[in-house]
C-alpha cells in the first residue's frame, strides 16, 4: 500500500508544530513570571524605602530579604492549601 507523499510530509510536520506550541508557550509562561517578579520588586522597594532604608545599605538589604520570604512564605501556604482542598 502506497502512502500518498502529502500525508506523509503532514506526519513529518506536526512533531515540528508541536514543539513550536510548546516554545510558545514557555516563552509567554517565562514573560509572565519576569512581569510579575519586577512588579514584586518594584512593590519591595517602595516598601523598604518607605521604612526608610536606602538602596545599598544593609538594612535595606534586610528588608528586601524579609519582604521576600514572606512572599515565599504566602505562596507555598496558598500552595498546601490548595493541596489539602482536593
């Protein structure tokens, strides 16, 4: 049985498709995370300037690192939350 050429050049390209999809979207998934982490750096530093502290002192190093693991801290509790609620 004879396979017709175009079917067969349409098999060879979906594989190609689907990793493009795939590019595309870890490219837009990467966008997103660097949109949202210069917004929470943005808000940490009008933060810490607000109590004071000027950039390239320790104190204001202190405040980034503090603001920070509360961030972290919020998203992995939201996180076993979100697990236990299954």
């Amino acid at each position: 049985m004879k396979t017709p050429v175009p079917l067969l050049v349409l098999s060879l390209l979906l594989p190609g498709c689907t990793a493009d999809v795939r590019d595309q979207y870890e490219i837009a998934l990467t966008k997103d995370k660097r949109v949202k982490q210069q917004e929470a750096d943005r808000v940490d530093d009008e933060q810490c300037r607000r109590e004071g502290a000027q950039p390239g002192t320790d104190f204001y190093n202190f405040c980034r690192t503090r603001l920070a693991d509360k961030r972290v801290a919020a998203e992995e509790a939201l996180d076993r939350a979100r697990l236990l609620m299954r």
